[in-house]
C-alpha cells in the first residue's frame, strides 16, 4: 500500500494549528509523544458519552460494556504484537510502569546479593532506574554493556558480560536518542543459551514497525500507547503465561485478590493479579482506535515512511557546518540527535520553536548515553507518520538560523 502522508496528516486536528500567524506547527517531537488522531478522541468521547462505567464490577449494562470494552482491548493488543494469549497482557500507565513492575514483583523474589542485571549504556532511565532501585535493596548490580561510536553494540562485548550471575538482560529494541535499531533476536538467543531470561523496551520499537513477541523471543515485552498515537495513561506489560503466573503481586488493592479474611488473602490469578484499583478504561478503548489506526497503514509502510524522513534529516543536517550528528549506526530510523558547535542545546531548540518546528533537547532521560557522547545535551528531531518532507527541509533552515544567531 502506498503512504499517503498528505492524507494522514488531515486525520491530526492539531496540525491545523499556526504557532503564530502564517507560522505552521512542525512537530518533530513524537519520539517524546506522538500526536493524536482524530479516531482516538472519538473512540474515548464515544466511551465515555453512551458505555462509561468501572470494569469488572458492575451488575448492570454499562459495566458489562465497559468490560467489553476494557477486555477487547486486551485481546487487541495481544494481536497488535503477537501474543499467545490476551492473559499475557497486563494493562500499565506506560512502560515505566511495566518495567518497575517487572523489577520489583519478579526481581525481589529472583534477584539476590551478588547477582547481575545486564542493560546497555542506550537505554532510556526508565529501563535503568527500575533496576538501580532494586540491586540498591538487593545488594546486587547493574552492569551496563557499551555501545559503539555509532550507537550500536557490540554483542561479543555483550555476550562475554553474561555470566551464571546474571539474572535478567533488559535492553531497549530501539534508542530513544540516536533511532539505533538493536538486533533484539540475536540478543534473546544469546541470553536463552546462558538461560537469562530478557526483557525488551519496545517503547519507541513498537511505533516504528511490527513486533512480534514470538519472533523475538523474549520473555517481557513494554510499550505505552501515547508514543503510538494512542492515549496518555495506559501501556502494557507483555509477559509469558507462565513467568507471569509465577510472579507475587506488585500493588495491592481492588481487584486483585481473590478473597480477603481478617486474617489472609489469596491473590487473583493472571493478569488481574497485576491490575490493582481502577484502570484506564476510557484509554483501553483509545488504546484500541489508536492500534486500529496504524495497523489501517500496515506497520512496514510506516517504517518505511519513518526512515525516509530519518535519512533525508540527517542528510540535510550533515550540511550545515558545525553540526555534529549522533550515532548513525546503519538501519537506525525515526530519531536524530545532534549538536551545534558553540551552541546551547536548549537555545537551539528555541531557536527553532520561534521558527514553529517543535524540537527535543537535553539528555534525553538517557544520561550514561550522554555521558558516552561526551556531551551533557543533544538537540532531537524525531518522526511520525504525519511528517514530511518540507518539514525536514524546515527543520534544516531552523538549525541554519539558530546557528546565525548563536555563532
Ligand atoms: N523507554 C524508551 C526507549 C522511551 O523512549 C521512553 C519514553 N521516552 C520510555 C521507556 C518511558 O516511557 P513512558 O514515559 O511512556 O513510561
């Protein structure tokens, strides 16, 4: 099918928006969170105008829909990336969520003085601080494989990191700073044949292209559906029935017991156990347009897409003297960072919002990574399907003019 970006971009009301008078909105900050399309906003509005109730409590009508609802969209995302089983899906706030509660339910009972979790130096600190917290209580470490110049890893230096210490290997499928892809099923079969189990931050993976949790071959899967165009306040946790099934509880509360006594509990099984109190119900059925929605493209048309647009910005960057670009491992897609020579990051991105074009900068929640690059900041652009090609040529003239004004 071929992309029609002009046509998508029709389904995103606020790219009508003008930043100031004839000044139209560039939105080069999806990789932060990705705008929404107009079939999101209705799905919610609609939830919430005719079958808005609390899930898996009430004995009436607007409950049993409302379950629907909420469990349709387990079943879907179960589909959208692969699963056995829609059980293996927990419903989270996002993947930060997801992970911390991977470290803490199957971490506190696995983990122990001495052990080893494996990450690499790219990933975002919501798969680092999780870890951090837990070897902290454990008396255990985080070992951190290297990444190249480029941004790649280099799995000979990854594979001899892996010992009869470690205990899990967490890895991002896709950097949240430099768009390199990582070979996440060459990782997983490195990791299986040593019997480390892997958990895969598929946060900015799952936006860029399909996953497939059975291909991979991993054993927890997390991504938050704002970066997919769907809602803030919901992701999911994907996990193996039976790893799942072997985890204690993380919160407590509603829902997910089984029966309460003064003196006991015994807790709900699989994914209930997991989804303490009230959930997103109305972003379930966000969740669900929004995966609807990109699976109406097809996720290799906009992989394809998304790498054009990475291509051609960083073949325009790469003209603009004094610009340096980060990473540039081959295959990398949707995300560019860089510096400017005797520039601010933040005042380049200023710059360049006064030009409309709504820019990243800072360190990106990635800071090993920044201090790998030798910089305390990066600028970053990064994609989504409603981008184009004259927004990257607007991108190049907004760093030319940042860069008058700065040198
Ligand atoms: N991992 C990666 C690679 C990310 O890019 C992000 C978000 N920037 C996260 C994890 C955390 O996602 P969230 O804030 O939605 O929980």
């Amino acid at each position: 099918m071929v992309f029609d970006v002009m046509k998508a971009r029709q389904d995103f009301p606020i790219l009508a928006r003008e930043m100031a008078p004839g000044v139209p909105l560039v939105y080069l900050d999806s990789a932060a969170s990705a705008q929404k399309p107009r079939v999101v906003m209705d799905a919610m509005v609609s939830m919430m105008t005719h079958s808005y109730a609390n899930v898996h409590r009430g004995i009436h009508r607007l409950g049993d829909e409302a379950t629907d609802i909420y469990e349709g969209a387990r079943s879907r995302a179960a589909r959208f990336i692969g699963a056995q089983a829609a059980e293996e899906i927990v419903f989270v706030r996002g993947a930060t969520e997801g992970i911390n509660l991977v470290a803490q339910a199957w971490g506190r009972t696995h983990v122990g003085p001495g052990d080893e979790i494996l990450v690499s130096e790219i990933e975002h600190h919501a798969n680092l601080v999780p870890w951090r917290m837990l070897v902290q209580e454990k008396g255990a470490t985080v070992r951190m494989a290297p990444v190249r110049d480029d941004g790649s890893l280099d799995m000979m230096v990854l594979a001899g990191m892996m010992n009869a210490r470690t205990k899990m290997l967490a890895i991002t499928a896709m950097s949240n700073v430099l768009g390199v892809i990582n070979p996440v099923r060459e990782i997983v079969a490195l990791a299986h044949a040593r019997g480390i189990p892997v958990l895969v931050d598929a946060c900015q993976a799952a936006v860029h292209g399909q996953t497939d949790v059975q291909a991979l071959g991993c054993d927890f899967l997390v991504f938050s559906a704002h970066k997919l165009y769907g809602p803030t306040g919901i992701g999911v946790l994907w996990g193996r029935k039976e790893i799942l099934d072997s985890m204690p509880p993380w919160q407590g509360g509603g829902h997910m017991i089984d029966r309460v006594t003064p003196e006991t509990i015994t807790y709900a099984g699989v994914p209930a156990r997991f989804e303490a109190g009230t959930m997103p119900i109305v972003e379930s059925a966000g969740l669900v347009a929004a995966l609807d929605y990109l699976d109406g493209f097809g996720m290799d048309a906009i992989a394809a897409h998304d790498r054009m647009l990475h291509d051609a910005a960083r073949e325009r960057l790469a003209r603009i003297p004094g610009l340096r670009l980060m990473g540039g491992a081959p295959g990398s897609s949707n995300i560019v960072s860089f510096t400017l020579d005797g520039a601010q990051a933040y005042d380049v991105a200023s710059i360049a919002d006064k030009c409309g074009v709504a820019l990243r900068a800072g360190h990106h929640c990635a800071q090993p990574l920044m201090r790998r690059l030798g910089v305390d900041a990066t600028v970053r652009a990064s994609f989504g399907l409603y981008n184009t090609l004259e927004e990257v040529e607007q991108l190049g003239r907004a760093i030319e003019k940042a860069r008058e004004m700065l040198s």
